[in-house]
C-alpha cells in the first residue's frame, strides 16, 4: 500500500469520526432545544390564554422568513417582540383603524366592477323609469346603508308594479279590411255599432273599477251608441272577485243603454270564473263569446 492510499485511509477515518460526533452532538442539542422550545411554548400559551390573547404558533414559513431577514439567534425574536410593543404602544390609535380602511378598500375595489356606466345609458336610453329606480337605490344604498338601500329599491319596484298594473295600458280597436284587428286612431270614426275594447292586464280589485268607467264612457261617447261592447280578453289572465263583480256590474250597466257586453278570445279559466260569477244574479253567466275579434265583428255587424 502506497503512501496515497494511506493518507486516504486516515483522511475517511477522521471524517467518520467528525461525522459520529457531529450527530452525537445533534442529536443532544437537538433534543434539549426541542424541550427548551416546547416549554416556551407552553409557557407562552399559558400566558396568551390568562391574557385572553391569541395562542401562539410555530412553523415552518416562519422559520424560513426568520432566516430570510438574517436572524440566526434568538436575539431576533427578542428584536421583533420589541417592535410589536413599541408598536402597540405608540401606534395603537393607527393599527385600530387599519381594519376599517382595509375593508373599505376591498369594498371600493369590489364595487368598482359593479358600476356599469354604459349598461345605465342603455337602460335611460330604452327604460327611463328603470333607470330612476336604479339610480334611488344607488342613492338610498349610500345613505341609508346596504340592507335599508335594498328594503327601499324592494318598495319602490313595488310600487312600480302596482302602478302599472292599476293603470295598464288599454286600447279601442278596429278591424282592418283584411279582418286584422289594430288599434284605432283616436278621432277613428266607427260606425258598426260595434266597440272593441282591449285591456292588457290581469282584472282586478286595483284597475277593475278604472276599466268600467273607461268602457262606459267610450261608449257614452260614440253617436249613435253602440249596440255591442267587445271585450278583448286575450292579454286577461286572471279575475279576482271584485273584478268578477264590476264586469257583472258592467254588464247590467251596459244592458240600460242598451247595449250588449261580449267577450273575445277568453281564457278557458276566465270563462269558467264568469260562468260561474253569482253576482248581478249571474249577469256574466250568459255573456256570449267568441273564439277572435274578427269573428266577433264579422257576426255583431251582421244586421
């Protein structure tokens, strides 16, 4: 054996023993610093807990952001204790509203993508009253609050819906040559004898008494006074009782002029409610009825 090979020997020799002693070593200063650091901590814990404070954690992540910021000893913990009482006690004033402003900045960057500014052109451009009732909620939000702001924009469409269907939209019709029915022109003479009367909502108690003093009146001012009302009741979907009473009430009314109420394009549920409508002894019970308009004035205008 040369004299190379000998000094190799020696040399993973001495590295075998470093090596022995550096994890006897370990392993003894590992395991008192493991049972120096669980007492710590549960000292520490205790502390926390009579304090009401939170309970203190060690982990991994923490470890590594300590020896990111170049602490080697415990010197460093003991450097970041010092800041965070410093902290409490000279910036208590500015730490107690940062979860404010950090909430209200995540709220600000929220809401941000909920202001469509073109979608609202849109809807003032083709919606004005959606528009003002997008625009009271926005206010009432930002005064009152998010729930009182939602109660109120709640009560207002609401009331929207109510308006329109206490006021719908109604028209008189006339039947074109071709025997399709429109709506007619407002000084549109029609001297059938016929009136055709469209009503675009649901019968009840809320318009029910603003649709019978419409028909009357449209037919008080027909000369001479029709001998027939048509009723179009195709947009008609639903008839509550008071609704059943005035179009009873309607019928007897229209009967003193005289004049007859017929109804057209009926629903089969309507029909069965004013089939079966006691009211004015049944006065709707024997209303004739026709599948369209245009059937309906195709045999009214027959003398």
């Amino acid at each position: 054996m040369g004299p190379a090979a000998h000094r190799g020997r020696h040399g993973h020799d001495r590295l075998d023993r470093g090596r022995g002693r550096s994890a006897q070593d370990s392993t003894v200063g590992g395991t008192g610093a493991l049972v120096r650091e669980s007492v710590a901590m549960g000292a520490a814990s205790a502390g926390s807990g009579f304090l009401g404070g939170f309970a203190p954690m060690a982990s991994t992540q923490r470890t590594l952001s300590a020896k990111s910021a170049g602490g080697r000893s415990q010197l460093y913990q003991l450097a970041c204790t010092a800041f965070v009482v410093v902290g409490l006690l000279t910036t208590g004033p500015v730490i107690e509203l940062l979860p404010k402003s950090v909430l209200a900045a995540v709220v600000i960057v929220s809401a941000s993508h909920l202001i469509d500014v073109t979608g609202f052109e849109e809807l003032w451009q083709g919606w004005r009253a959606e528009a003002l009732l997008a625009l009271a909620t926005m206010i009432a939000v930002l005064g009152l609050g998010v729930l009182h702001g939602l109660l109120v924009a709640v009560i207002l469409a609401l009331l929207q819906l109510l308006r329109r269907v206490a006021w719908p939209h109604d028209a008189v019709l006339t039947v074109s040559d071709d025997g399709t029915p429109r709506e007619a022109a407002p000084d549109e003479a029609d001297g059938t004898g016929v009136l055709i009367y469209r009503v675009d909502a649901p019968l009840f108690f809320a318009n029910a008494n603003r649709v019978h003093h419409r028909i009357l009146t449209l037919a008080a001012a027909r000369s001479p006074c029709p001998r027939y009302v048509v009723l179009d009741a195709g947009a008609v979907f639903h008839v509550d009782a008071t609704a059943a009473q005035v179009l009873a009430r309607l019928t007897v009314d229209l009967r003193g002029h005289p004049c007859e109420l017929v109804l057209a394009r009926p629903r089969e549920a309507i029909l069965t409610t004013l089939r079966a409508n006691p009211y004015e002894d049944g006065a709707t019970r024997r209303l004739r009825v026709f599948p369209t308009v245009r059937e309906a004035c195709v045999a009214l205008r027959k003398p």
